[in-house]
C-alpha cells in the first residue's frame, strides 16, 4: 500500500482513545489501514468523503467491523457552511473536488457531463462543536486543492490547538485550480503554532529528533521556499506534516 508510512506515523500521535480523521477518505483505505495497529486502543475514526460510492463503502465496512467506532460523513469540509459543488471523477475516485459552486469549478469531462452533484459543505469548527469533539489527535487532509479553504474554517480548532497533527496532501495543480497557493497554506499554519516537517527524515534538510505519544520520531524541517519556487516554475506533489507545539517535546 503506498501510504504505508502513514501507519508508522500514526503510531506518535494516536493515543489511547485517540480521534482520527480523514478528509478526503477516498475509499477508506488510509483508515482501515489502521484497524489492526490500533485494535486495542479503542480510536474513534472519523471519515469524511462527498463521493457517494465512497461513503456506501464506508458504512459497509462498519456493518461489517462493529469493534471499532467508525463515522462516515458525506459531506465537504470548508470555509463556510451551505451548499458546494462536488466535481466527481469516474475515471479516479480520488479525484473528486469541492468548488463553491458549478461556475466557479474546473471545466473538465466531468463537469460538462453532469456527472458532478450539490452536496453540503460545513466548516471544521462547526463539524466539532456539533459533534462535541474537543479534540482531534491526527488528522489526514487530501481534499485536492481545497486544503486551505478547509484550514480557513478551521480558525478556532487551529488557533486554540484542537487539532494535534496534520498530515496534508500539497498538490500545486490542484491548489491552482482554486486559485490557491502552496505559501498560503504554510503561512496559515505557522501562524496557529504548527511546526511543518517532511514526513520523515530525508537528509537534505535540518533534523530533528521528537518525542511524541511516548515514542522518538526522527523527522526533517520543511523546507518551504524550494517548495514554493518548485511550485512556481513546475509541479509539485508531496505530502507534510503539521504538528503542534503543544504535543512537540524535543
């Protein structure tokens, strides 16, 4: 499974009875990926994915798994609550975005065959405070390009440090599809307090040695001006990890 570091990771930051999200979930597989690590930890496992087929998947697989606590959403994560676009692909289900609205999407295959559907979006705070969630100890976003609209609606769980870790999807494409930026994302996060690592440690770049959940985690400092030049004069395609400093002990 390519995301198998994912795993690994997760093993710093998911305590017991610890909450896990996925935005973006796709079919799942970045969370049940999980189930026999934490099996005895008792993680609650949030799930939050507009695609349809994606979510009838989801309560599946909690018919058929009632040990773990699993909660599947269709909805969107955003900067505001109401109605958005969902831009569905048939050829790759992890391809989908949430745009505000029809005109405001891509034109691609999927929108002029009206393939795409109205779901409802709603902000992370709003999602936590409703579903009475003080917390959220690791949470993975791949949300093609709506990453930072999502963060935007998140300024109370950022700024009071409800969400622990982040480990986000940076697509340039797609980001520019939304007319956003790889630096807004970085800008917004060092401002709530989140020291931004590579998921792991690559040499190239300063390391550091963290003590998270009771366990050592090597990783290398973020480096973010290449990534924005990279993203200026090409593509840029990686995933980085958001970590707050409340939960950092070096």
């Amino acid at each position: 499974f390519e995301d198998y570091g994912y795993f690994l990771l997760a093993e710093h930051f998911l305590p017991q009875n610890g909450i896990h999200f996925d935005v973006g979930a796709n079919y799942g597989f970045q969370t049940f990926g999980l189930f026999n690590r934490f099996s005895n930890k008792q993680i609650k496992y949030y799930l939050i994915e507009p695609n349809l087929d994606c979510h009838y998947c989801h309560n599946k697989t909690a018919e058929i798994n009632p040990q773990f606590e699993i909660k599947s959403c269709r909805i969107g994560l955003s900067s505001y609550e109401g109605d958005a676009h969902f831009q569905y692909c048939k050829e790759n289900s992890g391809g989908g975005s949430v745009f505000n609205s029809l005109e405001s999407a891509k034109t691609d295959i999927n929108t002029i065959n009206k393939d795409s559907y109205t779901i409802k979006c709603t902000t992370l705070d709003s999602f936590l405070a409703k579903n009475s969630i003080d917390r959220v100890d690791l949470m993975k976003i791949d949300i093609e390009g709506s990453e930072f609209d999502l963060l935007t609606g998140a300024k109370s769980s950022l700024e009071n440090g409800k969400v622990k870790a982040m480990y986000i999807e940076i697509n340039s494409s797609a980001l520019n599809d939304h007319n956003r930026f790889p630096s807004q994302i970085f800008k917004l996060l060092e401002k709530y307090n989140y020291e931004l690592f590579y998921p792991h440690a690559n040499g190239r770049t300063e390391t550091e040695m963290l003590i998270l959940n009771g366990k050592k985690l090597c990783l290398s400092k973020l480096d973010k001006d290449d990534i924005i030049n990279e993203s200026i004069n090409s593509y840029t395609l990686l995933d980085i990890l958001a970590i707050h400093t409340s939960i950092i002990k070096n």
